[in-house]
C-alpha cells in the first residue's frame, strides 16, 4: 500500500512539473497588423506589431502570431515551434521581391507551421527562394508565385499540405526527407516536386496533387521508398514527364492519372528505373508519347489503363510482370516484349474523355469492360476483383457506375450515286452497343426524333434508295446500346443533288458545296463541311476579284454549315456594282491545328436581276 502511494505522489509531482514548465501550455497569442499600436508583446489587435519579424523576436517556442491583412515587405525567420497564421492567401501578403539578397523569403525551424499567406518571391536567381523548412514543419494553406524553387527542405517529419505553387524551376524540392505531400496545386515549374533521397529508410509520400507542367512533375532521384498516389497531372511540354523514377528501393505508384493534350505526342506518363516498381489503377490518356517506360528488371505494372502513343516501353524486359492492363487507341500497344493474355485492348468506357464536354471523369461506366476485370489477388475497397484503371485497388473509391448512352457515331460519309446513297460511319466500340438509328430530313439542322427516323441497322453502312429526285438530303445517325440508351446524333451529312454532275461522288471530308438556289436573286444560300475543327473563311468576289463579302471568318467544329449571301448587304458600296448581274465566286480557305492550311476551294455563282 505504501510503494502504491509514493507511486502516486510522484506521478502527480512530474504532473506539476509538465505543467508548469510545458512549452505549449505556457504559449502566448501575439498579433500583426498595420492598424495596431505596435506595443510590445503584442497581446492584442489594438497593440499589435507592424512587423511579422519584429513579433516573432520576442517570442517563445509554442506562441502562435495572428497576422491581419497588409502587404508585409520583409524576410521571416521563424523560432522553433512558432505557429504564423495569415488572415488568407488572397490579401496577407509577404512581399521579398524588392528586398536586397535574402536567399529565402520565409525561413521555417523545427516545428513551426505557416499557414494563409501569399509569398511574393524574386525570380532572379539569387534571391528567387520561397521557403526553407527544417524538421517537423508544416507549410498549408499558402500561395507562393515566380522565382527559383518555391518550397526546400532537407527536414524530416514534413507536412506540405494544400498550396498553391506556380512559376517556379523548383516547386517543391526536397533532400533527405520523408515528407507527406499532399492536396497542393503546382502549375508551370521545370520541376514540380523533386526528391533527392538517396537512403532507403526514407518514405515520401505524394498524395493528390494537382500538377499542370511543361517539364518534369514528379521526379525521384534514387533511394528512397516512396508512395505516390492519386496524383492529377496534365503534361504540356514534348519531354514532360509524369513521375520519373530513378533507381529507388521500391516505388509504390498508385491510381495517378496522367493526361497530356498538347504535347506533340513526345511525353512520357511513367519513366522508371526502380527495382522493383509496384504500379497499380494508374490511367494514361492523350498525347502521351509513352505510358510507361521501364528499364532494368522486377517492374509490376498491372491494372492500369493507358492510351498514348505506344502503352508500355521495355528498355531490358528482364523478371517484369505487367499483367491485366488496358491498352486502348494506341499506335503500338507494347514494344520490347510480348504481353501475356490478361493484357486487353477494349474501349474502357469512363463517364467523360471528351474535353469540349465538360470536366474530365475518368470512373468507369456500368457495363466498361474493365469492371472486375483486374488483377484477381488485388481487391477494390468493395471486397470485390480490382477494376482496372483509375479508382480500382485498396487506394481507390467507392462510386456506383453510371448507366450512359453511347458517344454519337463519327465519321458519317457518303457516297452518292444515281439512285441511291451509301452511307458509312466508324463503329462504336462501347462494350454494349446494339445497333444504330438513322435520320433523313428534306431541311438542315433538323431534330433527330421519331419524325425523322428512317431507319435502323446493326451495321456500320446504310444504302438509302431514292424513290424520287431531291435538290438535297440531310442524314444524322445516332448509336443505342443494349438498354435502350440512345447517343446524341451524329454530326450532319448534307446532299445537295444541285451540285452534283458527275456520279458517284464521296461527300467524307472537307466539302464546298455549290449554292442554292442558283441562279439567284438576291439571296442564296451556300453549305460547306469541315472535317475537324478550323479556322474558316469564306469570301465572295466579284469578277475582277475584289471581296463583295466576308461571309465567314472565325473558328469553327468540325461538321456542316450553311451560310446565307445576300448582295444587298455586301461590302461594295458602288450602287452599280450592287445591282450588277453576272458571276459572282465564293472560295473557302481552312487552317486547321498549327494554324496550317488543310482545304480551299471555290465555285462560280450566278446572280440575275
């Protein structure tokens, strides 16, 4: 009983001493603002500092510092466990960029946090540094804009949460270091996150960044162990590269999408030298040059779906393991080894690849192919067989699968010939398409509906054999799959008989149609068809070749357009010339992507008074 009390007693009297000596519980409130007094300490908004740094000179470890809205021109240097808390990175601003050299803007010790400030870093070369973070720091919640590298670290225990970094060679570059990443938002840096890691006890983690880069997004230079997960990045330039690994202990690579939209077709989703290399419901989309490139040996790369250029590279295929992917829409699926039969080719059916519709989404569809279709020994959170691509496996999501229409029919020609027309398009490759409806119309830009439906086939072409002569046709056609679900229609085809003399004739790519009536007097109208989106004009001269009218000039989708010329309303402004029968010319010039011309064409009018 007594050894129980002494116990007791000294339990209670190292209690006290917590207490009273605890840094934390003795810490203190201070505050900065352009209003306050600026009277030492600093206890309230009515005495508070004008200055960030002359506030944190008298504090102690644990105090926190409230900072109001202002523009603060000055270098921090933080204490050990200072807390320095802006009013919001909208209007609390630290401003270094016309200070004299200072090497970093914000230098953080072991265990501060920094959170609601907008950086404003120099970019020249010596003073273009954000901040400097040793141990234990926390970074949240901050905007930090041009200069040399954004965030560096050689601490340990970081936490670089929910930033907004852009404009920088570095954003965040870290050495020696097992930090947790996460939620932060980098755009246009040579190098977004950059580890230099070389131990392998060090673990970094890169979870759900949103990165937009013409160069490198994130890179790991050799060592370390680290995970990187549910990662969004857009690749702009021709030697971007998503995540590049170079010779690490284990790299755990987990449900990150990559997608590249402008980027010549040369960058790279995922460069990796590591051995191994644990790749798991990763997606690869766009212009991408190569999903995966893998050197050396023991490489696992399964469950991902992938659509660049050439899906997965092998420099030495040596003991790799690639196994239930999903290559789709590339020019070569894989080079420098022979897939396995768990590797499919299948359109993977997401909710929205389309960028003209809206947000990108990347979950599956109800009846996608790649539905428990994955690696059987990996399973989603659901218990179920891992899904393959994106939000599939134990780092995935719960989501219930939409039941969507099919995308509309592309690529409707037409060939026209006495008597009939043959119409063709590209098949639709959804898992669950059932047959296609078409659509005929004597008026342009017509409703694809039950009043136009003129027919149904489960083929990709359909033989309309006229009954009686037309000045012109128009078709659309739509896809329904095996529920019922109808796709939008097509894009329209336009036959216009009036223009036609000699048969058969192709109407399936860029097309200037002759105009109706013809002759004319005043109006008429003039189609034309764009095989894809362009740049279009359509002029109108008159004999000695001056324009009568600028009929169009602007960019346009691809698909079909009528225009209307009206010689009242042209650009001459001679009275005789308005009035003057005879033969007028229409030329259309497209340029399509690089601003490179792709079709001219023109054809004679006649208009009579």
């Amino acid at each position: 009983m007594k050894t129980k009390q002494s116990t007791l007693s000294l339990l209670f009297f190292f209690s006290l001493l917590t207490f009273y000596f605890s840094p934390e519980l003795n810490a203190t409130i201070r505050y900065v603002s352009k209003t306050g007094s600026s009277t030492p300490p600093y206890t309230s908004w009515a005495t508070a500092a004008d200055s960030i740094q002359k506030c944190i000179n008298i504090c102690e470890y644990g105090d926190t510092i409230y900072v109001a809205n202002g523009v603060y021109k000055e270098k921090i240097v933080m204490i050990p466990g200072l807390s320095l808390i802006g009013a919001g990175m909208d209007s609390c601003v630290i401003d270094t960029r016309d200070l004299p050299m200072q090497n970093y803007s914000v230098y953080l010790d072991e265990g501060s946090l920094i959170e609601n400030f907008f950086i404003k870093v120099s970019n020249n070369s010596e003073n273009g540094y954000g901040f400097y973070a040793k141990d234990s720091v926390k970074i949240t919640f901050n905007r930090v804009t041009s200069g040399v590298t954004a965030i560096r670290s050689m601490g340990i225990n970081l936490i670089i949460k929910e930033n907004f970094i852009s404009s920088f060679q570095f954003g965040i570059q870290v050495s020696n270091s097992s930090p947790s990443i996460i939620r932060n938002t980098i755009t246009n840096c040579d190098y977004s996150i950059y580890m230099n890691t070389p131990y392998l006890y060090y673990e970094p983690i890169i979870d759900s960044n949103y990165i937009d880069t013409y160069g490198s997004a994130i890179s790991n230079s050799f060592g370390s162990k680290p995970t990187v997960r549910n990662n969004f990045i857009i690749l702009r330039g021709r030697s971007s590269v998503g995540f590049s690994n170079g010779y690490s202990d284990t790299a755990k690579v987990y449900n990150n999408v990559v997608i590249a939209f402008d980027s010549l077709g040369e960058a790279t989703g995922f460069y990796n030298s590591a051995l191994p290399h644990l790749s798991y419901n990763n997606f690869v989309y766009g212009k991408v040059k190569n999903g995966f490139v893998v050197s050396r040996y023991n490489k696992f790369i399964n469950n991902s779906s992938i659509g660049p250029i050439t899906g997965v590279l092998f420099g030495t295929p040596i003991g790799m393991e690639v196994h239930y992917n999903n290559v789709w829409n590339s020019q070569i699926s894989y080079s420098g080894f022979t897939p396995d039969s768990t590797n499919t080719t299948v359109d993977p059916m997401i909710v929205n690849d389309d960028t003209t519709q809206g947000e990108l989404d990347f979950h599956l569809q109800k009846f996608s192919p790649l539905i428990d279709a994955g690696d059987p020994t990996i399973l989603d959170l659901d218990g179920t067989r891992s899904d393959i691509g994106l939000y599939g496996g134990p780092f995935g999501q719960r989501y219930i699968y939409q039941d969507l229409p099919p995308k509309p029919p592309v690529n409707l020609t037409a060939l026209v010939d006495s008597g009939r027309i043959l119409l063709r398009w590209n098949r639709n490759t959804e898992a669950d398409s059932s047959h296609y409806n078409i659509f005929r119309s004597l008026n342009p830009d017509f409703t694809a509906d039950s009043t136009t439906l003129f027919g149904s086939t489960t083929d990709t072409f359909f033989v309309d054999k006229l009954n009686q002569e037309y000045e012109r046709l128009y078709y659309k056609i739509t896809c329904v799959d095996r529920q019922g679900n109808q796709s939008n229609p097509s894009e329209e085809i336009a036959i216009v008989f009036s223009s036609i003399n000699d048969y058969p004739i192709t109407i399936n790519d860029y097309y200037l149609y002759q105009n109706y009536p013809n002759p004319f007097n005043p109006t008429t109208k003039i189609g034309y068809r764009l095989k894809e989106d362009g740049y279009v004009k359509l002029y109108v001269y008159n004999i000695k070749g001056e324009v009568v009218d600028i009929l169009v000039n602007q960019y346009q989708q691809g698909g079909y357009y009528e225009v209307e010329f009206n010689v009242g309303n042209s650009l001459q402004t001679d009275p005789q010339t308005l009035i003057a029968s005879g033969i007028y010319i229409y030329q259309i010039m497209v340029r399509g992507r690089g601003d490179i011309p792709v079709f001219t064409d023109s054809k004679k009018m006649l208009f009579i008074k």
